[in-house]
C-alpha cells in the first residue's frame, strides 16, 4: 500500500476565553469553537500502530487551550496564533488549518450561529 496522505482531525473543540475588539468582549468572554486539520507528513502510525509515530490529539488539544488564554482583539490573530503553536511544537505536521468560530459574537439584532476564521498554514 501507497499512503499518499495522512491528517489528524480535532472537532469542534469548545473554549471559554475574552478575545474581542470591544470591552465588553474582554470583560465578559465568550464561547469559542476550534477545528484543527493536520497534514502530517510521515505516515508510519498507520502501519506500526504506535501512538509516538504520530500527533497524540490530547497533547494537540492542550496546546491550542493554552493560546486560548491569552487574548487577541480578533479571531484572525488568534487563528494565526494556534497555527504557529502547533506547527513549532510538532515536527510531524508539515501543514495546519485553523477553524475558529466565535459563537455569539456582540451584535445586536443578530441571528447567526457565529462569525468564524479558516486559516491554513505550512511549514
């Protein structure tokens, strides 16, 4: 077998933190949603089923919860933010995107389900 490609997917991971251009955004916070896709490029785990040949998906979820602490004044930096963290912190991903939604942005009158970022970004 020819494994042309291999990505580790994180869905929808949820997140409580005070990114925003507004004061009121960095006083109250709010509920973020980040997707994460990683292109990685060495396709070893596949066939030695060995959680080191791979991006443990814990380790990747406890790296974008740190850049979530910190904030931004908008969701693009952010976004930029959690590609650079992951692209410096594991040598198996060659290429990263970056889904970000803010889940109830301040907008008054409006009835959406979230304004959102998709980044891409490679080494």
């Amino acid at each position: 077998m020819n494994i042309q490609s291999l990505s580790v997917k994180l869905r929808k991971m949820k997140f409580f933190a005070y990114h925003g251009a507004y004061p009121q955004e960095r006083q109250k916070g709010g509920t973020y949603t980040v997707s994460l896709e990683l292109q990685l490029n060495d396709f070893r785990a596949a066939s030695t089923d060995v959680l080191t040949d791979t991006v443990d998906y814990a380790d990747v979820y406890q790296t974008v919860k740190q850049v979530m602490l910190v904030p931004s004044n908008i969701i693009e930096h952010v976004a930029a933010r959690i590609a650079e963290a992951v692209l410096s912190t594991y040598p198996l991903v060659q290429a990263v995107t970056v889904k970000l939604t803010k889940d109830n942005p301040p907008i008054v009158g409006a009835n959406f389900k979230g304004s959102a970022v998709e980044l891409r970004a490679t080494k």
